[in-house]
C-alpha cells in the first residue's frame, strides 16, 4: 500500500527572495530571526533594497520538506507508510511558510518607510501559471504504481503453483524481492542526487523496471518455457530487474513533481499536486489489485491460470507510464544533482569510526565517540549527527512491525486460498483480499484525523506520538491472533497431508446391503460400512516406509439379493504417500474390491476450485465405448467420458476443476444423453469429490452417489476482514506517525536521513520474515502466527522501555539554542536523559 512520506519539496533558487531561518546573536532570547542579503521584488517587478535582522517568533515556523537528497529541510505528510514514494531525493534549499513571509513583508514595509517592497504569496500565485509538466508525472506514477502492485497481488501464487515452490519457499522468496525493493530507494536517491539527477535516473531505470516486467511475462508463458528450471531462472530475473525498478525511482518521482514548482510562491499548488498525486497512487493499486486476480483466473491461457496475461498488462503499463514521463520532456524543469546527505552523514560515522579505532591506543579527550570527525567535518555536521542517533535509537524495535505488515501479500494470501469466496453468484480471488488494505487506508486516515485522534485527547488517550505507535505495534500482535485463531479454524477442513510410511484408504460400498469391513491395522476390530456410504482410514503406516499389501475381510450383512459368501477376503495394495478409493461392487456374477485409478487427489486447488472425478461400474452391454456422463448446473456444464474395452467397466476418470453448484447428473443413451436426470450433485468450494455411478444390480436401479475427500472451504473468506481492518489501524497509528514523530525531533536538515533509515526498517522486516520461515519452527501455520504476534508483544515492550526514556522536542523550536552556545540548525534533543518522560 502506498503512503507518501513527505509532500512538499524545496527549491533553491525558484523563489524571488532567498532567506533562512536561524538563531539572530544580538536577540536576548536567541529568538529566531529572518535573515537574508537578496532582494526582493514587489507586485511591479521592481526590487527594493536589502533586508536582514526580522525577528519571528519561533511559533511562527515551519518546516517542509526535500527528501533523502536534501541537506536542508523534510517534514512528514499525513499520508506517511510501508510504501515511501515522496519526498526521498530532491535539493538543498530552505525556506519558511505563508506567515513568515506575510510578517517579513509587513516588518519591510515598516521598516523602509515608502512602497512595499515585497508582494506576498497570494498575488504572485495569481501570476504563476500551474505547470503542466506534473499531469506526465501524475500519469506515469498512476500506470507504475498499477504495474507494481499488479504483478506484486498474484507473485506469491505464481511462484508456488507456477514454478512448483512450496508454501515456505515462495513465502521467503516473496519477502527477499520485497525486502530488495525497499533498499534500492537509498542506492536510486544516491545516484539521482549525486551522479544523474532525477530526469536521467527516472528515465534509465524505467527501462531496467519495464525489461524486468518484459522477462517475466515471458516466463510465465508454458509453451516458450516448457523447462521448469528455464522457467524459474528467467522468473527470477525479471524479479530481480523489477526490484531495481522499482525501487531506484521510488525516491526520485514525487521529488521531480516538486521541482516543477516555484517556491515559496506556488506552496498551495504544491500541496494540490501531493493531493492528487498520492490519489493516483492509490487508484492505481486499488484498480491493479482487483483486476489482476481476475485476469489470473477467469482468463484461461494454454489449459491453465493465465499469468501470462496477468503479467502481461502491468508490463504494458509501465511501458505507458514511460511513454507517458517522455512526453512531457519539453515542459520539464530539470535540476543538475547537488550531492546527498545521506552519503555525507554515512561517511561522517565511517570517519569517527575510523579515528576512533586507529586511536585506541592513545589517550582522547573527546567527549563523544563522534567528535574523532572534527578534523575533516564542521561542528554543526556532528552535532546534528548526534541528535540523528538518538532518534534512531527509537527506530531498532521498528522493523518487526513491517515483518508482520507484509505477510498481507504471503502468509495471509495462502490462507485466503484455503477459504471460501461465493458471494452470490461471484467468486471472491484469494489474492483480491490485498485490495482492503489500500481501500481501509483512504478511509481511516481522514477518520483518524478529525475524529479519532481529537476525541481520544479529549479523554486524555494517545496524545503523544510514541504511545500511537507503540498501540500500532500493538494492533499488529493483535491482527496475527486473529490471524491465527481463525487458522485454527481453518485447520478443521484442511487435507491430512501424508508423510513417508504413510497411505490412505477410502473404501466404498456400492452393493445394496451393508458390510463390515476388518484391516490389519484396526486390531481384530470391525467397521460397518452402509449400503452407498464409505469408510475412510486417513493415515495408515506402511512397513519400512514403502509400499504394502494387506489382506481385507468383508463380512456381509443381510446380502440376500446379491449372490455372495457370508465371509470374503481381498488382497489389496497400498502405496507410500498415496490416498486410494476401494470399490466394492458386484461384477460379471461376482463380488470384487478394486483399488481405482487414478488415486485420490486430496489437495486443494490454488483458487479454491473444486475438483471431482467418477468412478463408475457400468456394463459394457448398456453402454459402448467413449460415450460420457454429463453434469448440468446452473451455468457451466462438464462430460465425464466412460472409457471402452474389455474390463473398463469398473474404473474411473482423471478429475477435473469444476465450479461450485448443484448438478444434475444424465447418463448416456442412444440419442446422447438422457431427458432425464439420475441423480444430483451438489459440489462446494474448495472440496474434493469422487461421484459414483453404479449400474442396475439384480433388480436394484442405478445409483448415483457423491464421496467427499477433502473438504471444502467452509469458512468464508469475508472472515479475514477483521484482521485486515486491525493491522490496517494499526499502520495508520504505526507508519502515520511515525514518520511525523521522526520528522519533528531531527534537525531540519537529517530528515532526509530518516527517510532513508525508515525505508530500510521495511526492508529489514521483510528479512526477519525470510529468518523465521527459513527455521521452520512449526509445522501448522497457525503457530507460527501465534509466534509472529508473541514476538510482536516482546518488541512493543522494548519499544516502550525506549520510549519512557526518551524526551520529547517541542514542535516549533527548532533552531533555538541556549544563550552562549553555537548554533545548530536542528532541534537541541536530549533524548534518552536519565530524567524519564511519559511517552
């Protein structure tokens, strides 16, 4: 789900009067003060003289934002999340808000005693038309965003029901790409802001992005790669391409739409663009999750879900979304790359590290491991480092959230398939449940704005940022119990999934009296098994783990029509790892138990369809070779052909993915088919079904009978709403104010650090997924969820334990300083002081 991070920009040089807010030495106080040497130019385009020493009072400040690349200044939107599109990388510059200039403006005034010398934002606004280039910019993140979590929506399917991965592999292989995604924002901000600049970087890896979507389309067509290794080796490439895409251009976008802006002039239009442009976002992912299961399933491509086509129309997207970034060339306003502070801060630590280890050995009077890089870095540089650190102390507990917040597109899609999605006569995707989180999203955060949030102060209840998100942290545990109890319903309609040294029998009686059946493995013990019913042995042990054969007594029970001994043994096989149907049945004047082939499939398909096949005893005299059953329902109607030659009359079919519904079941006849139906069927989702057509026996007329194998998806898939709603609460309180939280207690100029290191905590928490499900330390998933929330407790506790020590900065008096000291341009944050504060 995409949440911006920051939504406006700063741009050296557009504005008509250049200034910076800092600490004025002759104030008593060390109040703030407007200082600058440009001009300004009025209404007229005339320019006045110079101006300096306005003092503002610190309440009157306020930050905005550049991104990973900006030296300067960064400040949060109220959109902020996992997904960090805005704000990342953009230029040094700063600049104050509308009221700073109104109160600069009118002090000037005064001050110079004639004409105005500076025309406030209103009435240049009115002469800067709204640049068209960032209608291509809105466009091109629309379609990219579509391409991304589109293919993003089915990839855990693909890889398990396509490249044959199991649920473990694919979950890991999942998280490694994600967790790739999120660490290239820091290597694309680098190299826009540093080598390329936005233009080229957006531009050059675009293509890196729309070649990898390319790839993996043509992995997912069968007949050009009917290998399965070929397969998954071009699939893997195409992931990887897509992850540099992705995430190289991830910083650079929404920082380009902000340099099309003049500022501070055009601050409302910026803020209109940010508006629209986290809007596209989330339309595009809304859309492409919805319609991309559907092209998945509902389109068939050579016999099978059509990934190819599912992939296929993301990559045409991103192939628009590029067409759509060039068109607008010739409106651009593109800035050469001025450095990045993230490469600048890195190498600041790297030199204190250095000259800290290389004079161990020798006595230092430094009062802090960082000051070893005064010989190369300014005073100020280190001491915003400093206060960098201590915010990030906050951040070592974060990424565990993340680690339950993705399982979203792994762990809790796989458990939608195993769900039920009939409503009314449509049938919800398991990978369309992702669709809710981007839907909650847009809903909430408006709600937790204006309503929420205020009541609660109102009741004195998460006021301050740390306890929002240590109860969003929490909220995560919460959504996996859920998550987790609602496994363990689920777990009541799973297959029993056979091990080495393990088979299963099904025996079916289709005579018309009841039996008692005793197996070796029951002990001397008998079972009856009615006239049409079955008996089924779920686990039975095979000797050294092969295959085995037993001996099967039948004791018949009032068999009088049927010419049989009171007592009749059978021989059968069973093979290791193998589930097996055992008719019982009567054939040419005598009594047979015959082991059906195919044997039982028990597993359930990837989309939850159910699958059914027949068994059938049908005499050759009544029926010829190669004609079929059919089964009529609502809307879809399938033939099950009946095999000719000698002895096929007692056998069964391959099965086949049907649709849920009642079916009427007609046999054949000489015109086709009969007017009139035998029996019914009625197949539910997700289940597995054998159906047997037993001919007339001695005066008894056909029967037709269902067997249930596996069974169906009982529990609806609407049941994962309430997690899905929890963990989505949760990230509002978590991610949303998190980012604010971290955004006001930096210096102005390490927020674009923070974003960085807030994109990397998504990127390790993927990668605490990829430990955990390596370990496989349960074999029942609903364990695992239960440890994933257990886990997430233990970390909120020690978040807690972090935030108690920590104190608060106050928003609005960034740059101040006590009287005597050096500026720093920052906030003076003493967190984590032995005096403790509630967080």
């Amino acid at each position: 789900m995409d949440r911006n991070c920051s939504d406006h920009l700063s741009n050296k040089g557009n504005s008509a009067m250049q200034c910076r807010i800092a600490k004025h030495p002759d104030t008593p106080s060390g109040e703030a003060v407007l200082e600058g040497t440009g001009r300004c130019e009025n209404g007229e385009g005339k320019t006045g003289g110079s101006y300096s020493n306005v003092s503002l009072s610190s309440n009157e400040e306020q930050e905005t934002s550049s991104g990973l690349g900006s030296a300067d200044t960064t400040s949060s939107s109220s959109n902020g999340g996992e997904d960090n599109d805005s704000g990342i990388s953009g230029t040094r510059g700063s600049f104050g808000e509308k009221k700073v200039k109104d109160k600069a403006t009118k002090l000037l005034s005064q001050n110079g005693g004639g004409p105005q010398t500076y025309s406030d934002g209103e009435s240049l606004q009115e002469k800067l038309p709204y640049p068209k280039s960032v209608f291509f910019i809105i466009g091109n993140e629309f379609c990219e965003r579509f391409s991304y979590y589109g293919m993003k929506a089915i990839l855990t399917l693909y890889l398990k029901y396509q490249l044959l991965y199991t649920e473990d592999d694919s979950t890991i292989i999942y998280h490694v790409w994600s967790m790739l995604c999120y660490f290239m924002p820091v290597v694309g901000a680098i190299v826009a802001d540093t080598f390329l600049g936005k233009f080229r970087t957006i531009f050059y890896i675009s293509l890196v992005y729309a070649l990898g979507n390319i790839v993996l389309s043509i992995a997912a067509i069968n007949p050009i790669m009917p290998n399965l290794d070929t397969k998954i080796a071009v699939s893997l490439i195409g992931l990887l391409l897509i992850a540099v895409g992705t995430g190289g251009i991830k910083p650079c976008v929404s920082a380009f739409g902000g340099d099309q802006f003049v500022l501070p002039q055009q601050e409302r239009q910026l803020t209109q663009f940010f508006s629209i442009f986290y809007f596209s976002i989330n339309a595009g992912s809304l859309l492409s999750t919805f319609l991309t299961p559907v092209l998945r399933d509902d389109v068939s491509c050579f016999g099978d879900d059509c990934y190819a086509l599912a992939f296929g129309v993301p990559a045409i997207l991103m192939g628009v979304a590029i067409v759509l970034f060039m068109a607008g060339y010739a409106l651009y306003t593109i800035k050469a790359p001025e450095g990045n502070i993230v490469v600048e801060v890195s190498q600041c630590i790297g030199r204190a590290l250095k000259n800290r280890f290389s004079s161990s050995g020798t006595r230092s009077n430094k009062e802090h491991w960082l000051d070893h890089a005064s010989d190369k870095y300014s005073e100020k540089l280190i001491g915003e480092v400093k206060i960098l650190l201590k915010v990030l102390m906050l951040y070592i507990p974060l990424p565990f959230f993340w680690a339950l917040f993705d399982q979203q597109g792994s762990r809790w899609t796989f458990q939608a398939t195993r769900m039920s999605g009939e409503v009314g006569g449509w049938n919800i995707k398991p990978d369309q449940m992702q669709v809710v989180n981007p839907f909650l999203i847009l809903l909430l955060i408006p709600i937790f704005d204006t309503v929420l949030y205020p009541f609660l102060g109102k009741c004195g209840l998460l006021k301050k940022p740390l306890q929002r998100i240590f109860m969003g942290g929490v909220l995560a545990g919460v959504a996996f119990l859920v998550s987790g109890f609602l496994e363990l319903e689920l777990e009541k309609t799973y297959p029993v999934i056979l091990k080495p040294g393990e088979s299963r029998a099904t025996f079916i009686n289709a005579l018309p009296c009841d039996v008692a059946l005793n197996a070796p493995w029951m002990e001397g013990e008998s079972q009856e098994i009615k006239s049409f019913g079955n008996l089924v042995f779920q686990k039975v042990h095979l000797q050294n783990g092969g295959n085995e054969s037993f001996s099967i007594g039948i004791h018949y029970l009032n068999c009088d029509s049927v010419q049989v001994e009171k007592v009749q043994s059978f021989d059968i096989l069973l093979q290791n790892e193998m589930a097996h149907s055992l008719l019982l049945t009567s054939g040419e004047n005598q009594t047979v138990l015959k082991s059906i082939y195919p044997s039982d499939d028990y597993h359930k398909t990837q989309d939850g369809m159910p699958k059914l096949r027949m068994i059938f005893n049908l005499d050759n005299k009544d029926f010829s070779g190669n004609q079929s059953v059919l089964l009529k329902g609502y809307s879809e109607k399938y033939e099950f052909l009946i095999p000719g030659g000698a002895g096929s009359h007692i056998n069964g079919t391959d099965f086949q993915e049907v649709h849920s519904d009642v079916y009427d079941v007609y046999l054949p006849d000489s015109f086709g088919h009969a007017s009139e139906p035998s029996g019914q069927l009625n197949i539910k989702f997700g289940g597995c079904y054998n159906f047997l057509v037993q001919g007339a026996m001695n005066g008894h007329e056909m029967v037709v009978e269902q067997f249930e194998i596996t069974p169906p998806n009982s529990v609806h898939m609407l049941w994962l709403i309430p997690q899905y709603i929890i963990m989505t609460t949760g990230e509002v309180m978590f991610s949303v104010t998190g980012l604010e939280f971290s955004f006001t207690q930096a210096p102005t100029s390490m927020k674009s650090v923070l974003q960085a290191c807030w994109l990397l905590t998504v990127s390790f928490g993927n990668l605490i997924v990829v430990v955990i499900a390596e370990a496989k330390f349960f074999d029942r998933q609903a364990l695992e969820f239960f440890l994933f929330a257990g886990l997430m407790f233990v970390d909120m506790m020690a978040f807690a334990v972090l935030a108690m020590k920590y104190k608060y900065v106050e928003i609005g008096n960034e740059g101040k300083s006590d009287q005597g000291k050096k500026e720093i341009n920052g906030s003076e944050n003493k967190g984590f002081e032995a005096e403790e504060t509630n967080f």
